[in-house]
C-alpha cells in the first residue's frame, strides 16, 4: 500500500501537479519562499538521489516565478519537512508575512 501511495503520489507530481505549476509563467511580485528537502527518501529505492535532485531543482524554478521569491534547501529536512525542521518552515512563513507587509 505504501508504495502504492508513493508511485500515485509521483505520478500526480509528473502529470496534473506538475503541469499545473509548469503552466503559470508569474507570480508576479506576490510573496513566497519555497522550501525544499534535502534528504533523498528511502521508498524511491535507487532512484531516491536523482529524485530529490530533480524535486530540488523543480522547486528553485517554482521560486524563480515571483519576484519577490526565494528558495531555501533544507538539507535535513526529508519528506515531512515540517516535522523534520519545524523551525525552518516558521521562519519561512514569517519571511513571506513580512514581505507581505512591505
């Protein structure tokens, strides 16, 4: 079941979700800070490296579209981001609260 729910959760990522966010071409000057793990997860087996490299770099694009964007590598940080680097995430979303007030 898990792998199961990690191939669907891939294929989501290559089909509707990751042609979703391919089509916008801005964010204009709207606010945002992408967070992306560093730790390669263990369910992708032998293509756990490339994966993560792919993701990380899929997400520094992702910040590239706003102006006011920014990427932050977490390179603890694993699948549950929030859980691995609780306070990273906080300052993440205190960054974009404060451009957001600029």
């Amino acid at each position: 079941a898990y792998q199961t729910a990690i191939a669907d959760e891939l294929r989501m990522l290559v089909t509707e979700s990751g042609q979703q966010a391919a089509a916008v071409e801005s964010f204009g000057d709207t606010p945002l800070v992408v967070l992306a793990a560093g730790q390669p997860s263990g369910a992708f087996g032998d293509q756990a490296e490339a994966y993560v490299q792919s993701a990380i770099e899929a997400n520094r694009a992702l910040a590239r579209k706003s102006t006011r964007g920014s990427f932050l590598l977490v390179p603890e940080g694993g699948h549950r981001l929030h859980e691995d680097a609780p306070e990273r995430v906080v300052e993440a979303i205190r960054e974009v609260l404060d451009r957001a007030r600029e």
